[in-house]
C-alpha cells in the first residue's frame, strides 16, 4: 500500500495515482512545506461526511396560516372569505 501522505509536488506529478488510492484506500493527505495542506477523499466517503440534510415537513395550508405572527389572519380570512372581490365578471 501506498503511503497516504504526499508532498505537493509528487501529488501533482502522480495525480491519477492519489485519485485512484483515495477511492480505493481511503483518504491521502497532500502537504505543502511540510505541513498538512488538504486532504483527498472519495466522492463517496465525502458524502458521508456531510451532515444530513433536515427533511423539511409538508404542512397543509391550514397550519401555515394558523402558525403565522399575525393571530387574528387566521379568523379574519375565515370571516371574510365570501367578502372577497374578485373583479369584473367574465363574460363568454
């Protein structure tokens, strides 16, 4: 098995090479001036490592409005909701 440390320059000149190990191997870390400077991961194990997303819960229409700041929207719209204008009327 391949060292997982590489020096930048050697990295570079060996790139297909530092590919092919992070998929196969796990990750290779490239450093510069002797120091860490990034690591190569699998497209895979990158995925892993990212934090899941938070499924967003469907709400209906209802909990919508009855969750909005305004508490009195809710009973309004109710109120109102054969009050509504809703223009000229459509003639065929």
């Amino acid at each position: 098995m391949k060292s997982s440390t590489w020096q930048l320059q050697e990295a570079k000149n060996r790139f297909s090479e530092v590919v092919e190990l992070a998929r196969t191997k796990g990750a290779q870390t490239i450093t510069k001036h002797g120091k860490p400077a990034v690591i190569v991961v699998s497209a895979e194990e990158f995925k892993n490592l990212q934090p899941a997303k938070p499924k967003k819960k469907k709400r209906t229409l209802l909990e919508i409005l009855r969750s909005c700041p305004d508490p009195g929207l809710f009973d309004r719209i109710l109120k109102n909701r054969n009050k509504v204008d809703t223009g000229r009327p459509v003639q065929f």
